[in-house]
C-alpha cells in the first residue's frame, strides 16, 4: 500500500492533514497520519489522543484502548483521555473496569456527584 500521501510533509503539515481527516470524519485516513506521528514524538499526548479518538470513532476499540492506556501512563491526570478509557472499555462491554476510570475522570473535572 502506498502511503506517501499519509507521510508527506513536516510533522506540523501531517498533524494539520490529521486535523482535517478527523473533522471530516475519515477516521481511517487520520489514523493513517497519526500513527506516524505517535511513532516520532511518542511522548506527545495530542497526537496519540487524537489517534484514540481516530480508532474509537472507526469502531477499532482494541485499538483505541492500547493508545488510551499509554496516555494514563504518560499523563495519568488527563482526564479526557480517562473519560475515553472508560466509554471504551463500556463499549466493550467491560462496564467494571471502566467504572474506575469513569470515576477519576469525573474527580479530575470537579463533578463530584459522580464520584
């Protein structure tokens, strides 16, 4: 498969082509993009979260939930990538460890009635 398209251009060039995708809603072709990003600079959390919501948007929840846990890891106070986690694991049908991450998410934005 050719990929010069997806790989063409400046990192600030490909996030913007990402950007695009995703406001379009070709989840598939933003992936495409960021996973070279994420490889670059895998310590950035806007690509790689970008990316999560690029694979849940596209139903490739395995995905999405392998991008969101290094994220947790990388920034455990980023509450949206928490929310994320959790509404993944939930479509996966994994509403019990999706509960935890669901709760801290709701800590982190002050919601406390949730918590």
């Amino acid at each position: 498969m050719d990929t010069t398209y997806y790989d063409h251009g400046t990192a600030a060039e490909r996030w913007e082509r990402a950007r695009m995708f995703f406001d379009a809603r070709d989840y598939t072709g933003a992936a495409r993009v960021l996973g070279g990003l994420v490889e670059e600079a895998p310590e950035l959390v806007g690509p790689r979260l970008l990316l999560a919501r690029s694979y849940y948007h596209s139903a490739q929840l395995w995905r999405a939930e392998a991008e969101l846990r290094v994220l947790v890891e990388l920034d455990p106070v980023e509450h949206y990538a928490r929310l994320m986690l959790g509404r993944t694991l939930q479509r996966q049908g994994r509403a019990d460890e999706a509960e935890p991450h669901l709760r801290i998410a709701s800590a982190l934005v002050g919601d406390f009635e949730r918590v």
